[in-house]
C-alpha cells in the first residue's frame, strides 16, 4: 500500500508485465494454434459437395497419411465429444430414476450389442438426406459409427459409478443442502472422474477397431468411402500391399501418443486429486502438458475467467425435477407407489410386445422359420467362442491391471503401450491368420476366436486398472497392518474393491466381443476369404448384400444373447456388488 501511494506507476507496471507472455506461452501457443487450424481446416472439409469423394480416390501414397491421419481424429474427437454428452444425461437418468432404470439399463444393454455394421446399414440413409450433397452427412454417418463404439462402455462406467457413490459423502451433501445439479457436479462427477477418463481411454482406442467400417462404408451396392486411416487400411488389405500396412501402423502409433500425451496423460493427471482417499497416495500421475500450460502467464489468465466461470455453474442452486432414488435393500414402497410400479411395468411390457411384433411381421416377409433355427444356432456357437475368451482374459488381466493400478508410475508409463495395444486393429493381423491358416490348414473357427477378443479384452484391463488406482490407499494400509496377504489379501481386500469396476468391464467386453465377432469371423486378405461358423460371420455376409430382413434378424439374435446373458449372470454380480461391496 504504501509502495503504490509514493510510486504508483510501479505498481501499474507490475500489473501490466503480469499480462505479457513468458517463455512457456511461446511453446503453449504453438500447440493451440496448431489444434485450431486443425480443427477449422477439418471442419471446412465436411461442407464440401458429395461429388468430392467420387473424384478424390482413395491413394496409398504414404504422403497422404497425416491428411487422413488427421481426419480420422478429429472424427474420433467428435464422436467423444458426443459420447460424455450422452454419458452424462443417459447414466444420470439410468442411475437416478429407479423406472427410467428398468427401461434405460436394458436398453443399454441392447445397444451396445448391436453391432456397428447393424447401425451403418440403416443410419447412412438418414444423414445422408439430411445434408443432401454434402460430405458433412457422410461424416456424422462415421462419426455416428464411432459414436457407438465408445458411448456404451462410458455410460456403464459412469452409471456404475453413480450407484456406488459412498453414502457417508452423499449423505454430506445433503446435509449441506446441496441441489441435484450442484450435487452432480460437486460430488458425483468428480468421484466418477478416474474410472471415466480410463473408460474414456478405452473407448478412443477401442474407436480404432471400427473405423475402418465407418470409413469404408459398403450396405449393398452402395459404398462410400471417407478420406481416413481406416480407408487407407482398406484399400491396403484389398491391395494386399504390407508396405502401406506396415505405414498404417506407424501413422497409428504417432496419433496415439499424441493424444495420450496431449489429452488423456493431462487428463489423468488432473483426476488424480479426486481420488477417495484420506492418507497420501504416494506418486501422483504426471503430465508434461498439463505442468506446461500450469507455468504459462497469459494463457493461464485467459483461462481463469473460464475456469471461474464453469465453477459458478455448477454452484447454481438449480432445481431439477425430483428423481425417485432406487429403493435401498429392505425398505418398504408405499401402496402408491407399488401400483405405479405395476402400471409402468405393464406399460414397458406392452410397448416390448409391440416392439417385438413389429420386428417379428418386418423379419417374416423375407426369413423362414428354418433360417431363424439356423441362426440361434450360430448365436450359440459365438456365445461360446464369446464366453472361453473373456474368462481367458479375466485369469490374464485382472491381475495385471491391479498391479499397474496400484502403482501410479508404473500406470503412468503402460498408458500409451495399454492405448496403442487397444487401439491395435484387428484388421492387420488378417494376413497373419489368413496366411498361418491356409499354410497349415487350420480349422478357421478355432484360429479365427482370437481375433474376437482381441480389442475387447482391453476393457477388461483398463476397468481394473481404474479400480484399482481408486482404491483408497488407507485401505491399503489398514490391511498391511493388520497383516492380510496373499490369497487373503485377494479376497478380503483387493478383489471386492475392484468387483463393480470388473464387472463393469467384462459387461463390456463381452458386448464388444459380440461385436467385434462381425469384423473376425469372416476375414479377407485379398481374395483369399475365410468365415469361422457363427453369427458375427452371418451379419457381415448379410450386410454386404444389403438383405435387410435377414440383418434384423442376425442384430435382433445377437441383442437378445447379449440382453439374457448380461441379465442372467452379470446384473445379478453387479446387484451383489453395488450392495455388499461399496466402500463406505
């Protein structure tokens, strides 16, 4: 006070210099600068007529690749960006609402086993004409596609979340009086903030196990094709030319270190101090990028207002409309409420009726009863191959994902291995298994399996290693002092923990491998053509030639496996979990 009364330029100054850039501004900017252009340059693309694609073919000159490279991200983004949209209004109304949960969970369980190929088949159509002769109605037809590869799992992760929320903490905020909205944004997204970014991972990597169906996009005789990397890797595999192959996996290896290091390593890093924990948890995830825009002068200032402004909006005092929490075990619902209950579920009973009668007339003018046996035999048959590979991928990584879960430096350097290994297409291993089996005569529906889990089993990975890094550390503690080790220490200790983040994974995993059975059990390397007997196989062969009763037939088989074995063995698991097994 007295320095500003006696030299009140100083003081002006020192404010002033406060407002200039320092030295890491100059190597910030850059990088903003540079998503910017990348951005607006994207963007400019999709406004281009129809006609472009037709003209511009696909080339397999490698000096193309960071153009394609490029454009297959920033559909990859959008698509994300689409994802949390949904993820946050779809799982909040799911956990929040008891009667919207007996619809919304079962739907999402019928989602997510639809296949990309059922949603291509009949969505292109629609964005199409809603941008007629333009490409941007081709782009939102992709982005859809990879939209659908990645929203299901982040919904799980986050409806799971909300339901175990520790209710000491929910019961706080109550106490204080917090509204919904501020209670969602003070209290339930940042507890589910560490297992949705490592969900966010798996689903922008497991993003990169479709793209090249919805870049290369073929419903009977009509095919369109985006510029992108997965194009680039079909004409690849059409061509039969490794050397374009083996630049598709370098060009995939740069992209995903670069939006781990540019996106998810900040990200993880910063939801690191939302852990559920009240002793230190030892070495904290670190980020380059994040310490960088940290130490930044201006960009830090311009980013404050933001910053403060968000902050505000989520302590609006905002009435929501009132959800009917889920009933706690044992609690007895009020007359009222069980004759609504009844009226609802009569509701959702005829409306599945209807449903189902509309898909049964629509399926019979083109499918006899025999190829409906056939069909739920084939069911069969990937419901096996689906079953043996997740349990073989749950004995490999559950133990593994605990170990690098609790190990923050060891998560810190397998991110970017777990990522790129997730994001490893199928796709390129065709010539692999397509030569070893032809060059040994192998049965294609026992060497064809791995191919199936192969980007599935990640989920498995990433959710335990997302529950394992929340664990609270002073659990740690208490069971090292009292002495809990080995198997013990498993099933007391580590193993209920990590049970609603691995069920939440093998839900996952085992949707995305009903899925990921369209792409292996029919594989091509050239014009050397191999199908695995099963249901994956029947969709794809039925989508190439557009019989559109026999693919609602072929989805609304798989939906209806994936539906009863999600509700026969893994509901009941999670229901155990979330009652018996919160870390309160």
């Amino acid at each position: 006070m007295v320095d500003f009364l006696f030299n009140p330029n100083r003081t002006a100054n020192a404010s002033a210099w406060r407002l200039l850039p320092n030295g890491w501004d100059f190597v910030a900017f850059p990088l903003i600068l540079c998503l910017i252009a990348m951005a607006a340059i994207g963007f400019h693309q999709t406004l281009a007529p129809m006609s472009t694609l037709q003209t511009q073919a696909i080339s397999l000159d490698t000096a193309m690749l960071p153009e394609y490279a490029m454009r297959t991200t920033l559909r990859m983004l959008a698509a994300m960006v689409a994802s949390l949209a949904f993820t946050f209004t779809y799982g909040t109304l799911a956990a929040k609402s008891r009667r919207a949960g007996m619809v919304l969970v079962p739907v999402l369980d019928i989602l997510q086993s639809v296949p990309v190929l059922g949603y291509i088949s009949f969505t292109v159509t629609f964005f199409l004409a809603l941008f007629p002769g333009r490409v941007l109605g081709a782009e939102l037809a992709a982005i859809f596609a990879i939209f659908t590869s990645q929203a299901w799992n982040m919904t799980f992760s986050f409806y799971q979340s909300l339901r175990t929320v520790p209710r000491d903490l929910d019961e706080v905020s109550r106490g204080f009086h917090l509204t919904a909205w501020q209670r969602f944004w003070k209290l339930e997204v940042p507890f589910s903030m560490p297992g949705l970014i490592w969900n966010m991972m798996m689903s922008m990597s497991g993003g990169w196990f479709f793209v090249v169906a919805s870049e290369a996009i073929t419903v009977g005789n009509s095919t369109i094709t985006l510029p992108g990397i997965g194009a680039y890797l079909a004409q690849a595999i059409a061509q039969k030319n490794l050397h374009a192959v083996g630049w598709v996996i370098l060009a995939m290896t740069v992209v995903i270190l670069a939006y781990d290091q540019l996106l998810f390593r900040p990200l993880v890093a910063w939801a690191d101090k939302f852990r559920m924990e009240n002793t230190s948890s030892g070495t904290a995830p670190g980020s380059w990028l994040l310490d960088l825009i940290r130490r930044t002068r201006l960009i830090h200032r311009m980013l404050v207002p933001f910053g403060w402004l968000l902050a505000r909006l989520a302590r609006v005092p905002l009435k929501l409309p009132a959800f009917e929490r889920p009933s706690p075990f044992g609690v007895t619902r009020t007359l009222g409420t069980r004759a609504a209950d009844i009226v609802w579920g009569i509701f959702v009973v005829l409306l599945t009726a209807y449903v189902l009668y509309r898909v049964i007339a629509y399926v019979h003018t083109g499918v006899g009863m025999d190829e409906v046996l056939h069909v739920f035999v084939l069911g069969f048959i990937t419901l096996l191959r689906v079953v043996v590979l997740i349990a073989l991928s749950s004995l490999v990584w559950v133990p593994l994902g605990v170990l690098i879960g609790l190990r923050p430096a060891l998560a810190e350097k397998i991110q970017p291995l777990a990522q790129f290994l997730a994001a490893f297409p199928a796709n390129l291993l065709f010539p692999v298994f397509v030569m070893a089996i032809v060059r040994f005569h192998l049965n294609p529906d026992i060497w064809l399996s791995p191919l199936v889990v192969l980007g599935t089993q990640w989920y498995i990975l990433f959710n335990v290693v997302a529950g394992a890094s929340a664990y609270p550390n002073d659990y740690r503690e208490a069971a090292t002092n009292f002495r809990i080790r080995g198997w013990q220490w498993w099933r007391q200790a580590m193993l209920p923990g990590i049970l609603p983040y691995y069920i939440t994974g093998a839900i996952t995993a085992s949707g995305g491998a009903w899925n990921a059975s369209i792409v292996a059990e029919a594989v091509q390397w050239g014009d050397t053509k191999l199908v695995a007997h099963g249901l994956g196989a029947y969709i794809a062969q039925t989508t190439a030639d557009g019989d559109f009763p026999k693919i609602i037939l072929g989805v609304a088989v798989m939906s209806l496996f994936v539906t009863l074995f999600n509700r026969l063995l893994w509901r009941p698991l999670y229901a155990y979990a979330e009652s018996r097994l919160r870390l309160d």
